[in-house]
C-alpha cells in the first residue's frame, strides 16, 4: 500500500518576478528624479578677505660629514643644547653631532 502522495510541493521560490519590479520601480524613480527640479533659495555666502596661505616648507639635509643646510643654504652648528643621554656621551665622546 502506497501511503506517501505522489504531489510533491517545490520549496523553491522564484526571484524573477521580484528583480522585474525591483527594476522596474529602479526605472521610474529614475526617470522622476531627472523631471524633478528641485526648488532652493538663494543663499549669500560671505566673502573672506583672509585667504590661507600655503604654509611654508622647510628642507634639512645633513650629508655623511654632518654638515647641515636648510633650504638648500648650508647652516653652521649652533652651541644650542646637547641632545646625548649620558651614555651615549660616554660612547660618542669624539663624535660632534653629540
């Protein structure tokens, strides 16, 4: 005896449909939005006498002998501060950058 029914059901759903209005609807907005002018008010901005200015930029080279220059104008070594720690004035006691 054949219990079982011989109607199977497909689980499955068909998305053509769906994609034919999702285009459609994408075809009409698309078309509306281009009819559409929108209305806006004239707005006055205000006009600034300051400007900004490009900020200026600085060149530092320092070649293999240590010799420095800024902007492509050779500079001196100033006696400003030492920047070693204290170890490494103790290792880099000849060395001048120190």
């Amino acid at each position: 005896m054949n219990l079982r029914g011989s109607n199977k059901i497909d689980a499955g759903f068909s998305l053509s449909s769906m994609t034919d209005l999702v285009f459609l609807l994408l075809i009409f907005f698309v078309i509306i939005s281009t009819m559409v002018s929108p209305t806006t008010l004239p707005v006055d901005l205000p006009i600034s006498a300051n400007k900004t200015k490009e900020k200026p930029r600085v060149g530092v080279r320092i070649d293999a002998d240590g010799n420095f220059s800024v902007n492509e104008r050779p500079t001196r070594r100033s006696a400003g501060p030492r920047r070693c720690t204290a170890g490494q004035d103790r290792q880099w006691a000849n060395h001048p950058s120190c």
